[in-house]
C-alpha cells in the first residue's frame, strides 16, 4: 500500500485491496473515497469489495468513479461534498492515485493558491505542472 498525504484530512493511494481496510483504519483514517470505476478492476477489488471490508472495520465509504466524461464538474463537487462530509481523516484511492489527486486540485482551487496545490501534488509524486491552465480556468468560474 503506498499512501501519499496531500493534506492533514486528505490522502491518495493507488489501488487498495480489502486486506489493507484493517491497516487504513489502524492509521487512524474514517473515510475511504473510491474514485477507480468497477469496469476498470478484477472481481474482488471492486468498489463492493472495499465497501464491505471498510464497513467491517467501521469506516465511512463513499463511492465517486472518476473517468474521462463530460461529469468531471459535476464529480469535483461530489468529491468536495464528500470531503466536507468525511468523518475523520480520508484516504481516496483510483489506479494510481493521480486521479485522485487531480479531483482534490480541482475541488481545492477555489481556496488555495495553483501554485500550492501543484507543488503538494509533485511533492506526492504526481507532477501535474501540465494542468496550471485548466487550474487557472477553474479558478476564475
């Protein structure tokens, strides 16, 4: 498991798998956001999977699958909504943790300065220089 802090409250990983739900809730996490869609993964790491291994470890699950549509705003603010209603510290996960990372700047770019989020994203290993013009565009809507 490779979890990456962007924040305090809010952290990425690449795929999880059931067995790490234990370890997630140990870590002091309460909410587990999943942003990987089902079609992308096998059968026993799907969102259901997760699902019922973080309920069983009594952590808050919130399923938001991420992928190249035309509901990207409307998916930020699902991931805003879910942040705002997390309890605890949340660990959101996809493929690789990018996407995550990536609806967390778009959601955060209201609030904080462009060049801050891209540096915690690099510093988490996402260097997502290439996204300062969206960035920019999304702050001034």
């Amino acid at each position: 498991m490779d979890i990456r802090a962007l924040t305090d409250a809010y952290s990425v990983s690449p795929q999880i798998t059931p067995d790490d739900v234990p370890t997630i809730a140990a870590a002091g996490y309460g909410t587990i956001i999943c942003n990987r869609p089902d079609e992308e993964i096998v059968p026993g790491l799907r969102a259901a999977d997760i699902a019922a291994a973080a309920q069983a470890a009594g952590l808050k699950f919130i399923e938001i699958p991420l992928s190249q549509s035309e509901n990207f705003v409307r998916d930020v603010a699902r991931q805003r909504e879910a942040l705002e209603m997390a309890e605890g510290p949340v660990l959101a996960y996809c493929a690789s943790g990018t996407r995550s990372t990536i609806v967390w700047m778009f959601g955060a770019v209201k609030t904080l300065p462009i060049g801050d989020l891209l540096e915690t994203a690099n510093r988490a290993g996402y260097p997502l220089a290439a996204l300062r013009p969206q960035l920019e565009a999304a702050a001034q809507m």
